[in-house]
C-alpha cells in the first residue's frame, strides 16, 4: 500500500502534544519589561528635559569664565556671570518636571542631571572663595553635605529611595537666591541682606543634610530587617498567616 511506510524506514510522526497544546519555547532573556515600568532608556535622549540639563553643563565653564573676568571686579562681566547662573538655576527648575509629566526620563538625564546641579553650584562656590567674597568654611560645609548625600544615596540606593522634601527644596532655592546676590556685585543694605540669606542657606544646608541621613539610617535599617525576614521566612502555603499579637499598633 502506498500510504505505508517502507520497512526499515524510521517513524516521523509528531509528539503528543500536551493538554493545553504545544508549549511554547521561553524566552529566558531579561528585558526591561520585567522591572514593571518603562525603560528609562525607552525615550529619545534629544528630548527638552535632557537639552535643558545639556544647556547647564554647556553654561558651567562660560560662567567661570565670566565670573571671574579681570579679576573678578567689573560690575558688568559680574552681571552677565548672573545672568549665566540664572539661566542655569532656572533650568533646573523645569528639566526634572518635565521629564516625568512626558514619560522622557532617560538614563542620560538621571545621570546628567545631579552632575549639572553640583556643577553649576559647586564652581559658583568655589569661585567666589577663591575671590575673596565669600569666606571658605561656607563654601565647605555646602559641598560636604552636597558630596554626603551624593554617597548616602548609593548606600541605600537597593532598599529604597528617599523622595525630596519640602525643606530640600527651600535649601535649594535658598542657595540659588543666595549665591546669586554673591554673584553680583552690592553694596549697602544689600550687602548686609545677601549674608543673612546666605546664612540662612548654611542652616538649611545643615538641617536638611542631617534629617537625610536620618531618614537613610531608618530606610537601610527597615530594609535589612526585611532581608532577613525573608531569608528566614518559611515558604508560602496558601493558608491563614498566623496572628503575632493582639495590639493594632507599634
């Protein structure tokens, strides 16, 4: 019969098929998806949040520059170094916002963004210091808490993230108020004002820096007592969890 196979000729037919049907192969490549949300790199890099952090670092050395022009003693290439510093300080204001209500937030400007911020604000510091205008210690404890909370931020980075506050947020505008005034050149009750304001800066500066590494010390803490407890937890059943105790509270 021609529907037969021929002797000695081996078998082809297909396996059984489970009883769902064939199972698909699995794909055992990590992608982005599996993190739940959107790649961060999933945007255009060439978008406005990432430009206006470009914008910052291309202003950084023209601010030097114009900052400490002849000395640091014209008038008028003091305006426009404050005029730089602005423009910076204003950015700053808009490219992180920016990048989250439009779902651009990339790799580049996570990256990018604090490097601008502590460009701008750190040479600005160190400039003025180096002018004779405002005295060094300040200019240290800014940066040291600055650097601090930089490597606070690795130390807890895989249990959590500390949002800003309100109070991280007037320290940075007050700074930027504050370096300003230092940027250009006053003198009278304006003088006077822009060292109460700078004043007001280092404390804030202080307080802040101290309340984050409260709150780091708290999140690092809460996050290893949940490693262990998961290390020592034994494995789900599907069942009730038993009760740990009466109170409602802690």
């Amino acid at each position: 019969m021609s529907g037969l196979p021929a002797p000695g000729t081996p078998s082809r037919r297909p396996a059984p098929a489970g009883p769902a049907g064939p199972v698909p192969p699995i794909n055992t490549r990590r992608t982005p998806d599996h993190l739940g949300d959107p790649p961060a790199h999933a945007a255009s890099v060439w978008n406005i949040a990432n430009v206006l952090t470009m914008v910052r670092l291309v202003l950084v050395p023209g601010f030097v520059l114009l900052l400490v022009h002849d000395g640091g003693d014209d008038p008028a290439w003091r305006s426009f170094a404050w005029a730089a510093f602005s423009i910076a300080m204003i950015t700053d204001l808009f490219d992180g916002e920016l990048a989250r209500r439009h779902n651009t937030v990339t790799d580049f400007g996570k990256i990018a963004d604090p490097i601008a911020d502590k460009a701008i604000m750190g040479s600005a510091l160190i400039c003025l210091s180096a002018l004779g205008d405002l005295p060094w210690w300040v200019t240290a404890v800014i940066l040291f808490r600055e650097l601090g909370i930089t490597l606070m931020r690795f130390w807890v980075i895989k249990h959590g993230v500390i949002p800003a506050s309100r109070g991280g947020k007037l320290k940075t505008l007050t700074q930027g108020v504050a370096v300003g005034m230092y940027v250009l050149v006053l003198t009278g009750p304006l003088a006077s004002l822009r060292a109460w304001v700078m004043a007001a800066a280092v404390i804030l500066t202080v307080v802040t820096g101290l309340d984050y590494v409260r709150q780091a010390v708290v999140l690092r803490r809460e996050g290893l007592r949940k490693e262990r407890e998961a290390r020592g937890a034994p494995p789900e059943t599907g069942g009730a969890a038993p009760e740990r105790g009466t109170g409602t509270g802690r």
